[in-house]
C-alpha cells in the first residue's frame, strides 16, 4: 500500500536479473529462492492469508481518513509508524532477530526509511484532508506505473518491450480518466491529487534505491524493515513537534484508527507478505497490488459514504490493466 504502504525493503538481492522494482510485493520479497524454498508452509492457507492482506492494505486508505479527524497528518504518521515498529520488534524479539550492523547499512536504511515510510506515509495523510480516501488508493495504484518508467532509466537490465510500454500509456490514460482530464480537472484538488501521486512515486524511487545500495545484504528481511521502520519512526519524531501542536483533546475514534493503521497495516502487513512471498513466491503475492484499489474504494463508499462518479471505478480499471502489462516479462529463448 500503501501498497502502502508499506513498510517495504528490497534489502537482499533480487533473484534474478529481469525484476523489477515497480511491484511492491516483489521488491519487499527480496529472498533468494533457496531460502524461500527452505520455509516451511504458514498454518493458515495462504488464500485466506492473501485475502487478509489485501483487505489490510484496501482499508488502510479508509484507516488514514479517520485518523485525519482528530490528528495532524504528520502525528497520523508518527503514530502509524510507533505502532507499526512494536509489531515488528515483538516479531524481532520472538525470531530473536538482531537489529544490522555496520554505519554503510544503517545510512542507507535512514535513506529507505525516507523514501518508503516517512514521505509517502506523510504525503497521503495530508493528501486525505482535501481528497476522498477512494481517489488516494487508486493514486497508490500507479506506483507500478511510475516504477516501470523509472526503471527504464535508472537500471540497465530492466529492457523494455512493447507490451510493458504500452501498459505504461495505457495505464496513465486511465490516470487521466480518473482525473476527469477531458472536463479540465473540474472539481479535483489538485494538490491533495498531486501528493498522493508524488507519495505513490516515492516508493518506485526508494525501491531502485534500495536495489542499488542494499542488494545481496547479509541481513535477514525482519532485521531490515525493521531497522528502517525504527528509522523511519525517529524521522517523524523530530519532524512532528515542528509542524504541529498536541492535541487539545483525545479524540478515540481516530486513535483506533491509528492504532489499526500501524499495528495492522504496516507491522502485520509485512510479517503477512513476507510469508506469502516464501510460500507462493513473489508474482502470486504481487497480485495483492491489484485488489488494493478496488477494496480501497469500496470502503470509501460503504464506509465513508465518499461519493463515487463513473469515471473514477472505469480508469482505475484501466490503470490496473495498464499496471498489469507493465509487469509482463519477455520469455528467455
């Protein structure tokens, strides 16, 4: 998600020289195939594990826009992040897992924790006082979009073909048709639209970074988010008394909301797609990618009562189409 978000690393190498960075659930896998192979099947069947996971990462939209009622956008954030980093050292503490060692490593993971958690955490909370929820996860949807294009440029390896490019124009078309381009953008906030966008950037940015920088890491997975999501935290915690005030007064309904956004949304989130991507491997566990929007968007509705015209459900389609073929590889002779 929040794709978000998502706490997400692509901290050990990629598997092969054909991935790529604009699938969050690929780059936040990261494993090598021996050792996805080695582990052991979840108890719980990971058709209910995946359909947990996407239900977390579709409300976490939902989440954000209640938590902004009561709280500044940048204590929704810092909350989210305090709450999400509990999870994942009580995960830490049960695995016995180290936090990593070495100055090179944790200056690249305040640079992760940056780009993947702190900005675009921020970005939507602020994005979500002037846009519906529903508008900011389909903007997530495009991180795919952006990745692709990103990575023409910034990896050698990653070769284009006509499919992917055309999955590219098609899928920015159907940006457009959610934006009601053709009506010139009548009634769009243009900058809570345009944050949940650059938010929705930022992560194909942070990947190819994490990629580059952090790749073939001797760190476990759980050691590295959360050593970034720790990060990521003290980032906000400074950040925060800055922009903002304590509040007034408690506000409990959007402190739940809080509470679900980091405990659920982004510590449970990862411990659930880490196991996903070691039994199913991660193009299975990618699809998540492709129901977040429409789960984030019918939450918005039931939920929120958000009002919904036809043009935005026909271009996020379109936007998942366009995402999809992006992620079409070219079959080795």
């Amino acid at each position: 998600m929040t794709t978000a978000s998502t706490a997400s690393t692509a901290t050990t190498a990629t598997t092969s020289s054909n991935s790529s960075p604009s699938s969050r659930s690929s780059q936040d896998s990261g494993a090598t195939a021996a050792v996805v192979r080695s582990r052991p099947r979840g108890r719980l069947d990971w058709r209910l594990r995946f359909a947990a996971l996407s239900l977390i990462w579709g409300f976490s939209f939902l989440l954000i826009k209640v938590g902004t009622d009561g709280y500044a956008p940048f204590q929704v954030t810092l909350g989210r992040l305090v709450f999400g980093t509990a999870v994942l050292a009580a995960a830490m503490l049960v695995k016995r897992e180290r936090l990593p060692r070495g100055a090179r490593t944790w200056g690249h993971l305040a640079v992760a924790a940056f780009l993947l958690n702190a900005l675009p955490f921020s970005l939507f909370a602020y994005s979500e006082l002037t846009i519906p929820s529903t508008l900011a996860g389909i903007c997530n949807a495009t991180s795919p979009l952006w990745g692709m294009a990103l990575s023409l440029v910034a990896l050698s390896e990653d070769r284009p073909t006509r499919v992917r490019v055309a999955g590219l124009g098609i899928g920015f078309l159907g940006v457009l048709t959610v934006l009601g381009a053709w009506q010139g953008f009548h009634g769009l906030d243009v900058t809570g639209t345009a944050m949940a966008l650059l938010a929705s950037l930022s992560y194909p940015i942070g990947w190819i970074y994490v990629r580059r920088t952090l790749a073939g890491s001797s760190e476990s997975h759980l050691s590295l988010t959360g050593a970034q999501l720790l990060l990521a935290t003290v980032q906000l915690a400074v950040v925060t008394p800055l922009f903002t005030s304590l509040p007034t007064r408690l506000s409990v309904v959007p402190l739940l909301a809080i509470v679900a956004l980091g405990a659920l949304g982004t510590g449970l989130a990862v411990l659930i797609q880490y196991g996903l991507v070691a039994e199913v491997g991660p193009t299975t566990a990618q699809m998540v990618t492709y129901f977040i929007p429409v789960i984030a968007t019918a939450a918005g509705v039931a939920v929120l009562g958000e009002s919904l015209a036809w043009s935005t459900p026909v271009g996020a389609v379109v936007v998942l189409a366009g995402a999809a073929l992006t992620q079409v590889r070219r079959k080795s002779a």
